[in-house]
C-alpha cells in the first residue's frame, strides 16, 4: 500500500518547520517522538517503509538505511509485511549526521521486550509501542495529531498548518529540489517509480520562488 505521491500537498516552509520541530523537542510530553518526526523530515521516507525498518536495515558503519519493505496493519489489527514490487521502491538511503543521531537515540530508548514480535519472517523492528507491538502508520499520524492540537491550544495565535507524514515527505522533496539536488538522484531517494512525479515538485518550487520573488521586487 503505497501513499499516491501525485495528490498536491503543501510543503511546509523553513519557518513553520523550525517553530514545529522547536515546540516538539521542548514538549515534556511530545519529545519522546522527536527522533521519529527528525528521520522522517530528513530522509522522505514513506510512514509506512519507516515503521517496516528492522535493526538490520540500518548500516551505521557505511551510514545507510536499507528499504525494501513496508509494514502493515489491516483493520483487523493483522500485521502483514509488503516487500517493495519495483527496482525504484527498493533502495538505499544516506544518514546524515542528525538522521544517525536519532536512529541511535531510538534504538537506546526502546522498550526490552520478552519475545520479539515477527510480522512475516521480519523481526527487531526499530520502533514498538506500548505493548511491545511495532508501530505501524497510525500510531506516527496518531503522534503528530495530538501534538498538534496541544499546539493549536498552546499557541492560538501562531497557527501551523496541517502536519502528517506525507507532508513531512513532500517537505524533504521540495527542500532536495530547491536545493538544486539532481531530479534523477532525488527520484531514486524517493522511490518514485515515475520521474514526473518527482518532477512535478521542481514545477512547483520554481512557481513558488518566482512567486515570492515579484512579491518581493514589487513591495521595493
């Protein structure tokens, strides 16, 4: 089950990102989520591929995550493990120092278990909830929801706009593009098995910059 990359979401700008990620990291109660909410924002993963990672996936000494699957959880409450079905899902994403920081962070918080939980012939999954079950998909949506209403209670005045795991993905993509990063490169970090996708988002980076730069030239 994979998200459908070509609906239009609104990424969130430098500003609405640092205010988030600030109030995440203070709160006494949202704080334990902040590595999760980090890795996602800095490597543009699906919720779902993240949840599916295992210790196994995770290289530190050659600094890479290996995806090549994603963990499910149908309404029943069954888990099932869906391995990637193209060449573009299946791939290998750098760490960068603040995305190997937290995966370290993670695994040193998480909770000893009695025995592993195996969806599928996969175990040792990097993230388990409270009943020692891994995370799938709604708990992370779950996380960034009740957050955000503490927020928007907390700060009334400075509202942020709608914050879920795609969106955190779509924001990792526009930054890539803005940042000049090669299309056929950020395509493959993606996983996007159709480079028009990817493309799509440089469309709108450009609209967007050359928006706010008449805006600019015309209030001089």
């Amino acid at each position: 089950m994979v998200v459908n990359d070509t609906v239009p979401r609104a990424a969130l700008t430098e500003e609405h990102l640092g205010i988030w990620m600030n109030f995440i990291e203070k709160d006494n109660t949202y704080c334990k989520y902040y590595d999760e909410f980090v890795v996602l924002l800095e490597t543009g993963m699906r919720v779902s591929e993240f949840c599916g990672l295992t210790r196994k996936d995770l290289d530190f000494k050659n600094r890479r995550i290996r995806v090549d699957h994603q963990l499910i959880r149908e309404r029943g409450g069954k888990y099932y493990v869906e391995e990637t079905k193209t060449s573009s899902g299946r791939r290998f994403l750098p760490m960068n120092e603040t995305v190997y920081n937290s995966l370290k962070k993670m695994l040193e918080r998480r909770p000893t278990v009695k025995a592993e939980p195996m969806v599928d012939g996969y175990s040792g999954f990097i993230m388990l909830d409270k009943n020692g079950n891994p995370k799938v998909a709604l708990h992370i949506e779950n996380e960034m929801r009740w957050a955000m209403k503490k927020y928007k209670k907390l700060y009334p005045d400075s509202p942020l706009p709608h914050i879920t795991p795609h969106v955190c993905r779509h924001t990792f993509c526009s930054n890539m593009a803005k940042s000049g990063m090669n299309p056929k490169t950020l395509q493959y970090i993606m996983g996007h098995s159709d480079i028009s996708v990817t493309l799509n988002v440089y469309t709108h980076v450009q609209f967007d910059d050359a928006q706010a730069e008449l805006l600019r030239v015309a209030k001089v």
